[in-house]
C-alpha cells in the first residue's frame, strides 16, 4: 500500500522572492528553494509550495490558509511591524486575523476558541482597539 509522506499545498506567486521574504516576515521559515523555479516554506504542522506563474497560464485559484496561534497580540505586532494591513474578526469559533499575501491569497491567523473561550458565546467584533482589549487578561 503506498504511503503518503508529506504533502504541501502549492501556490501560484508573481515574484518568487518577494514570497519567500513575505512567508518568512509572517514566521514560517524556508525549508527548500530550488533557484528560481520553486521554494517550500513551513510552519508546524503545514508546507506551502509557492511556484512562479506561468506567463501563458496563470492559474489562480480559491485558496485560504489559516495558521493556529495562541498570542494574537503578538501577531497583531507582527503584522503591523511588516506593514501587513488586516482586519479581526470575533466569532464563535475563535479570534481571527484575515490578510493577503503578495498575490492576494486570503491567509488568517486564529486563537480558536475551543482552546481558551469553550464556554464564551460571543458576535463579531472587527474593531482594532477592542480586539485588543479581549486579549488583555489572556496576554498576562
């Protein structure tokens, strides 16, 4: 029986550079690049494969990747210290942070809920300053 070992998703990206820079600025790091053909970065528990469009073939497609953080303070730092604009949300499921990569890939970070809030039914919140404040006695 075949065994998958590992997998990764693959992402069509303009500048191929510029991606890696942009992965690594948001804290994946870079396992493999192949000169200027393709690049794998990674974070626990994912791969990502950004590959250079091709000029004659595009190929966008629907793609949204989340990553599970536990300080989203810390990521809202992070974030604004790479000049990365975003929006928060607050919902049942957890707290999000959505953004873009270079080429518009819908990307979020999420302190789920289940892991500190089981019990906390809470609506949508996209306002910075109260985000912030949700966070304040988790953060200690």
């Amino acid at each position: 029986m075949m065994t998958i070992n590992e997998s990764n998703v693959t992402m069509m990206v303009k500048n191929l550079d510029e991606s890696i820079k942009f992965y690594k600025s948001i804290g994946l790091t870079l396992k493999k690049c192949w000169k200027n053909d393709y690049a794998m970065v990674e974070s626990t528990g994912i791969t990502i494969g950004l590959h250079p469009m091709n000029k004659t073939k595009p190929g966008f497609g629907s793609v949204s990747i989340g990553f599970m953080v536990d300080l989203l303070a810390e990521t809202i730092v992070m974030l604004e210290k790479n000049h990365i604009t975003c929006r928060f949300e607050d919902r049942k499921s957890g707290k999000y942070i959505y953004f873009d990569d270079l080429d518009g890939t819908d990307l979020y970070f999420v302190d789920p809920i289940y892991r500190k809030f089981a019990d906390q039914e809470s609506g949508p919140t996209t306002n910075r300053s109260a985000f912030m404040e949700m966070f304040a006695a988790v953060a200690q």
